[in-house]
C-alpha cells in the first residue's frame, strides 16, 4: 500500500509539467507508430523500440493522445525506478539516511525531471539499468543458490532489448558478470550448468517475444539486421571513432559528455569536491576484501560500456547518461551525506537538505538562466562555456517544454487560420544559422503529425537540390529536384523559418506574422534557398 500511494504521489507530482505536444522529432516519430508502425519510414526510427511503442499502444486507448500515452510511459518507468532504486540503495549503502538521500537526489534531479514531463524513451533505460544492477547485486552478495534472479535477470534482459536494442550492449557484460558471481558462489557446478542453459534458454524467449513480430513488420529479420545497421551507421558517422570521426571529433564529444554530466550533477560538485579530498586524506583502500572487488567490479562493468560507446562512438544527447544515472546519483548520496557529517547541528542539516531540494527545484522549474549573472560579463562568459546548452538540442527545463508548447500551439494556429485546400507549409533541415532552441523550421514530422491535411515540404540546406513532401499521413516522399510546382488552388505559403526573411519576396509577405506568409495569387516564379517555387496559373 505503501508503495501504491508513493507511486502515485510521484504520478501526478509530474503530471502537472507534461509537454502538451510532442517535444522532438524522436518523439513524432514515435507518435507515428501508434497509427502504421513502419521502420523502414522512421516511424518510429530503427531499432524500432517494438514493446516501448507497445506499452504506449495502450496507454492510448486510454488516453485518445499519444503525447500523454508516451508520457504516461515514462512516468510508470521512472516511478518503477525509484522503487528498483530505492531497494538498490538499501544493499549498496546499509545506511537507511544516505538511502533516503539517494532517493531524494534521484526525485528532484532536474535532468530526470525534465525527461519524465516530455514524450522520451530515455526512462527506460533508467528502469532496467537499475533492475539490472540490483539482480547482479543480489546474485553477487547472496549465498544461496540465486536461481530465480539468474532466471528472472536473463528474462527480464532479453525483453528489455524490445524496448531499447542498446541495452544489449550496455548490460550484456553486467549478466556475464552475474553468471561468474553465480558459477563462485554455487559449490555443485554441474547445477551452475543447467541453471546457465535455462538462462540461455529463458534469455531467448524473452528476446523472441519482440524480435519475432518487429522482424515481420521490417520485412524480414534480414531487412530488420540492415535498417539497424544503416541507422547506427547514419548516426554515429561523424562521431564514431571507427567511423570517419578524427580525434578532433572524439574530444568535443568527450566534452559533450562530461558537461552533460555536470548538468546532471549540478551544484553537487561542491558535495563531490568535500568528497573526494575527504577519501584522499583517509586513504583507506582495502583490495583485499572480496566483497570490495566485487562491488568494485559491478560498478566498473554497469559503467565501462557507457563510457566506451559515449565518448569514442555517439552521444546525441543528456538523455543518453540514464544508462549510469544510478551510479551517479548513489554517488551524489554519499557526497552529500560527507558533507552533513561536517555540519555538527541537526538543524542545519535539513536546512542545508532543504536548500539542495530547493535548488533542484528552482533550476527545473525556472532554468538555468536564474542563476545567470547580469551585470559582470567576464563571469556570463565562464558561465556560458560551463552551462552550454549546444550539448542537447534544446535546454533541460520547464521553461523549454513551455516555450516548445508555445512554438508548436503558434504554428498550428497560424496555419489553421489558412484552408488547407489552398496553403502549402515548409520546413527546413540544416540551416546553419538557426539556434537549436529558436527553431522553428525544422519541424517537418511535427506539422506533417498535427497538420495532415496540409501539404508539407522539407527543403534541405546545402548543394543537393531534394526535399521531402506529404500529407494526410502519407509516407514522406523523397523528391531529387530543386523546383516545387504548386497547383493553382494553392494561395499562401507558410515558412516556419522565422530568421530568414530576406531571402523571401518581401512585396508579397503579410505583415505581422510569424511564421511567415508569402501570398502567391499575385507574385511571379520564385527562389529561396536555390529551390525553384512554380506557381500554376
């Protein structure tokens, strides 16, 4: 009971801050795949996520709003986290403060907290991270015969990949850890052998259940194999060191990540300073105690891989750090906890915790831009350098899900205000010029998910002349062409990127709008980013 009420607390405690539309394209394409689940198509995008887009299938009956369903999916993992975390803390700490410490870290994280109010598959990879690590905890430190986490591990470890296929290069060398601890500490080995085959065995099923239907739907479990492998090759082309991507590459993905990582950590670094000059003065390191090397030895291979494929192949966004968030925030706990140890006074102790919290909370809730400095230009550019939000492509916030609502919710009403019959609305990929956070025209899957009944075109910045086009829900296609022949019927075109005005006939624009409006009844043939517009009389 406990636990039901808790679970809801932190339900509706997240509910108010939801994104009321889709916040990215990953999460349009996701929105796409409640109605013709298409991988081929990005939709959503490979590896296709099969049981994720399933578990929000139904959430959208429910719903009728496949933003809320994605959301509501979201929440239930990060609200199953805190529980995993919860029981994970008590085993790794056996201190019941610096277990309610790591919680509250865990809640009020700003990062977590963004990520749990927008349309994002990254709690998932919360969730089974720590389910997984506290399986392999148990197996380690348990000296029974552990058969039914071994089991229940190689299960919930095949399906978790149906969720998000990367798990299975995160975590398989945690569950080849957890074998080793069991094979230790089980003295009959011919029992480790028929526990590993049905592990093998039950690792399977749970791998079958999704990858069986996802095949089907791809075409084939060949055609399956060369979507991922086309899309892991897209992706990580210019960031993977074994790809085309130089050392030059490496180290600003490398810097990426770690102020990725201070974004999570935020003004705990002042925790984790007093941490670590206390462990260096103590310098108190036991090697020789087992159960040290094994705890050494979980947290070494629960981070390793994430660390590996992070800052040598691709990192794309902060979500990405909730595969190792776990660690993070049990290490922010023990930092924390450091610090309270000097305060003598109790009373200044939940101050000092108050304060943390609170501050949490203000950086969610406000932003970073609070705490930005106004008047003293040399700290504003320190400050700049440290809280760069170029790392995602748009800031961590509520004021971010606030602003894309706002974007979003302008740009439909705009076009609303023009029949579709007789408007066209562009969109655009790759300008140069356009800050992450002020973009609007690379919005081509959002207005093509909220506006079917236009026709919706993606120009593309640069030498090859092709755009994208479709409507009503239709499969884009992809055209190689720089000239964009509209019917006579067409009377206005919408372009959502609001920074390039003078590249538009000016003669022609509606005053006082943004977007902004090109009305086509009366201008000639015309060019804007070398493609052709042909008007049909």
């Amino acid at each position: 009971m406990i636990y039901f009420l808790s679970g809801l607390i932190l339900l509706f405690s997240r509910l108010p801050f939801a994104a009321k539309y889709l916040f990215n394209w990953d999460s349009v394409q996701f929105a796409f795949a409640l109605d013709v689940f298409n991988i081929s198509f990005h939709q959503p995008h490979p590896p296709g996520y099969f049981l994720y887009v399933c578990v929000a299938s139904v959430l959208n009956i429910v719903t009728g709003n496949a933003n809320l369903a994605y959301i509501l999916e979201g929440i239930i993992f990060f609200v199953l986290a805190i529980f995993v975390f919860f029981n994970l803390s008590k085993l790794v700490f056996n201190n019941i403060q610096k277990v309610y410490l790591a919680v509250l870290i865990f809640i009020f994280n700003p990062v977590v907290w963004f990520y749990s109010s927008i349309a994002a598959v990254y709690m998932v990879d919360l969730f089974f991270s720590l389910f997984f690590v506290l399986l392999a905890w148990k197996i380690a430190f348990k000296n029974q015969k552990n058969i039914r986490q071994v089991l229940i591990f190689s299960f919930v470890f095949g399906l978790s990949i149906g969720f998000r296929q990367t798990l299975l290069l995160f975590f398989g060398p945690l569950w080849v850890l957890s074998m080793i601890f069991f094979y230790y500490n089980t003295t009959d080995k011919k029992i480790f052998s028929k526990v590993l085959i049905k592990a093998i065995m039950v690792f399977l099923l749970g791998l079958l259940i999704w990858l069986i239907p996802t095949s089907y739907l791809s075409g084939g479990f060949f055609n399956y194999l060369a979507l991922i492998k086309e899309q892991f090759g897209t992706a990580g082309k210019a960031t993977s060191l074994f790809q085309q991507a130089g050392w030059h590459e490496i180290f600003a993905q490398v810097k990426k990540f770690l102020k990725s990582i201070f974004l999570m950590v935020n003004f705990s670094i002042l925790f984790l300073i007093v941490w670590f000059i206390n462990v260096f003065k103590s310098r108190h390191f036991n090697f020789k105690n087992t159960n040290l090397i094994k705890k050494v030895l979980i947290f070494v291979v629960w981070l390793v891989p994430s660390y590996f494929v992070y800052c040598l192949v691709h990192f794309a966004q902060v979500g990405y750090l909730f595969t190792i968030a776990g660690a993070i925030f049990l290490l922010l706990a023990t930092a924390l906890y450091t610090f309270l140890t000097i305060l003598k006074s109790n009373l200044l102790k939940m101050l000092a915790v108050f304060i943390f919290i609170l501050l949490q909370c203000i950086i969610f809730v406000y932003g970073w831009e609070v705490f930005r400095p106004k008047n003293f230009i040399a700290i504003q550019k320190i400050y700049d350098k440290i809280i760069d939000y170029r790392i995602s492509p748009h800031q961590l916030d509520f004021p971010a899900i606030k602003h894309n609502d706002q974007k979003i919710e302008t740009i439909i009403n705009t076009v609303n205000s023009f029949k579709p019959e007789s408007t066209v609305v562009i969109t655009e990929f790759g300008s140069p010029y356009v800050n992450p956070y002020e973009n609007w025209s690379e919005n081509f899957r959002t207005v093509s998910y909220y506006l079917p009944e236009y026709e919706v075109y993606e120009l593309f910045w640069g030498n090859e002349k092709k755009y994208f086009k479709t409507q009503n829900y239709s499969l884009p296609q992809l055209i190689h062409s720089n000239k964009i022949i509209l019917s006579s019927e067409k009377k206005y075109i919408v372009f959502l990127n609001t920074t390039e005005k003078t590249l538009l006939p000016n003669d022609n624009l509606l005053e006082n709008t943004k977007p902004y409006i090109v009305n086509i009844e009366t201008t000639e043939d015309f060019k804007y980013l070398g493609y052709k517009f042909i008007y049909k009389k």
